[in-house]
C-alpha cells in the first residue's frame, strides 16, 4: 500500500507549518474556552480576510460547524433547502436534523450544484402550515462533487433568500480550493455575495482539526455561544486551534495549500482523459475528481492505492487530491490503471 493515496484530503498529514504553529503555542499556560491570544490572534486574521468584521467562533469539526452555525438561524419547524449529495444530507449521520429539528429539503443536484430555480420552486411552501417552512439554503462550495458555484450564482441565490427571508449558509470544508478556482479572494467568495453563516474549513487544508462558523450578520450570532457550549463544541484548549489557523492564514498558506491540491486534480484529470478506459464524469474545478473505470480495474489499482467508490452500480470513483499529492503519485495511479488493462 502506497503511503499517499487518495481517499481524502483529510487522508493527507499535518502540514509542518501547521505542526511547528502547534509547537509553539505549546508552552506555559493559557487562559481556556477561548479568552487566548492564540484565538484573538486567528479570529482578527480570518476577519480581516473575510471583511465587514464577522463573527468567528472555532470548533472541533466541519459537521459541527454546519449543524451548530445552521441551528443559529432554525427552528423545529423550518426546512433547509440543499443538495441530495450535500454533506449534510449524506454523511452527518441526520445531526442537522437531530440538533437543530429542521428537515433537509434535499434536491437533486446538477453536478453538484443547486441552481436557483430549484430554490425558487421550494418557495410555494412559504406560509403553509403543513410544510416545513423553508429557512435556509445551504450551499458547498467547493461541492461535494468537485465543482465550484460560480460568483454570479451564489449572488443570485442570495438575493432570492434576500427576498424571501431566507438565510444563506455556505458549507465551506474546501472553500479554499474554491477561492483558488475562482480566482477570488475569501471576502469575494463569501460575505460580498450574500453569504449569512458559513463553515470555514482548515482540516483538509492542512489542519490536524478544526473550523470556524462565522457570522455575516451579527443578529445570527447572538446565541451561538450557548449553542456551541450545548452542542459540545466548546474546545477548552481553544488555543491550540486557533494556533493553527494562524499558521493557515499568515504568509498565505491556505491559497498555497489549497493551488497545490487544485492543481494536482487537475493533472490527474488530464492524465484520466489520456486513458480510453477512463471517462471523467464531472468538470474538475476544485481538488476532486470523479471517474467512471472498470470494475476490474478498481479492484486491482485499490489494492495498490487507496480511494473511494462512489457509485457502485456505475462504478464511479472519488479521487481526491490534497496538499501533499505528488506528481509521481499521479504517474503511479496512471501506470497502475494502465497495468490493469494489460
Ligand atoms: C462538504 C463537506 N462538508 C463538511 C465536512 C466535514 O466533515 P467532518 O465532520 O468530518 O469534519 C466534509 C468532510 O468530509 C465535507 O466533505
């Protein structure tokens, strides 16, 4: 077994900027829950990326982030509008629902994507009291699939929640590697398209742990202290997340990281497109991709280098590419699938 492979950009290691930030915060004592210089320090770089001086608040994990920040904005009764292939409809293990008594309102994607007539045709429910009254839209970017909203379409969106008291909330576990695709700075990639809440990701950008759910609209953030209190996401030793995020944010490492994954995707699409077995399914404009390949080749190339089946019945495989991937990974996955064949 190949010690890189690609399962997931949470497969990958620590990056050593991230260790030696770790190292350094661990010395002497600190002030718990928070009232650290680490967390000062990260909260006032990741507000100064962001702009329009947000809330930020640190947790443990992206599906905390998601269901605490959502459960800000929700009560039993309302519905978020998402993806059926959304994080938080496919792998949160129902916490949104559970945590925040909410029902997902999950719609079928186009690659990935939700587009904003689907958000508008959810609308007819507004005012209805035998449905579940749509609260929020929710979505990933960059999607679970690999692809990334492009600027105008998450503006669009917003001014539809604008105009119909919804909240905008943006999964963004890789929202680094959209930044990067779109050429966009953080600020242009969320606050200044309408985004309410959105769940900052540093683990699969490099981080051992940790998000943040930040707050566009300070009214939204008035009860997350309790909320994450109750939700268990409280880290005592905050500092030691926040410590990482500094590492992330100062001296740009988080677009390094993240161009460095993007781009190593887009190698591997490029070297899939060259193999007649292999069709690339889905554009690749993040750090994942998707492929369908022989479901002999999949057997054979696995038990080499690790990755996801994503689709049994088509045999479509997740490829994910992180900080770490390699141009020699890729030339050995290549050779693998064209062994296989032989
Ligand atoms: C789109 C998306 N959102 C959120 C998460 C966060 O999940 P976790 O709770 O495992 O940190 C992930 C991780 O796979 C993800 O892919």
């Amino acid at each position: 077994m190949s010690e890189r492979f690609f399962a997931s950009d949470n497969s990958a290691p620590v990056h050593p900027e991230v260790m030696s930030a770790l190292a350094r915060a661990n010395a002497g004592h600190a002030i718990s829950y928070g009232e650290d210089r680490w967390t000062t320090e990260a909260t006032a770089l990741l507000q100064r990326l962001l702009g329009g001086e947000p809330e930020v608040h640190f947790v443990y994990n992206g599906t905390g982030a998601n269901v605490l920040g959502m459960q800000s904005g929700l009560c039993g009764y309302h519905g978020i509008i998402c993806t059926d292939v959304s994080h938080i409809n496919t792998d949160e293990c129902g916490a949104p629902e559970r945590f925040t008594g909410a029902k997902l309102l999950a719609l079928p994607s186009v690659d990935g994507r939700l587009e904003p007539d689907q958000v508008l045709g959810q609308l007819h429910a507004i005012g209805v009291e035998h449905h579940s009254q749509p609260r929020i839209v929710s979505l990933t970017q960059s999607t679970e699939l690999g692809t990334v909203y492009q600027p105008e379409v998450v503006a669009e969106i917003s001014r539809i929640c604008r105009r119909n008291d919804l909240l905008l909330h943006m999964d963004g576990a890789r929202i680094a590697n959209a930044a990067v695709s779109l050429g966009c700075d953080l600020a242009g990639t969320t606050r200044e398209l309408g985004v309410d809440i959105l769940s900052f990701g540093g683990t699969k950008n490099g981080l051992m742990f940790g998000e943040a759910v930040v707050f566009f609209r300070p009214e939204l953030a008035a009860g997350f202290r309790y909320i994450r209190k109750q939700g268990m996401h409280l880290a005592s030793k905050m500092r030691f997340i926040a410590a990482q995020f500094t590492a992330l944010f100062g001296d740009d490492l988080w677009w390094r990281l993240a161009s460095k994954a993007n781009a190593m995707a887009q190698r591997l699409g490029e070297e899939l497109s060259r193999i007649p077995c292999a069709e690339v399914v889905y554009p690749v404009e993040a750090n994942a991709v998707f492929a369908r390949l022989p479901r002999e080749v999949v057997d054979a190339v696995r038990r080499e280098v690790f990755f996801y089946v994503w689709d049994e019945p088509s045999s479509v495989v997740r490829l994910m590419c992180s900080f770490d991937t390699e141009d020699e990974d890729i030339e050995r996955l290549a050779a693998l699938i064209r062994r296989s064949l032989e």
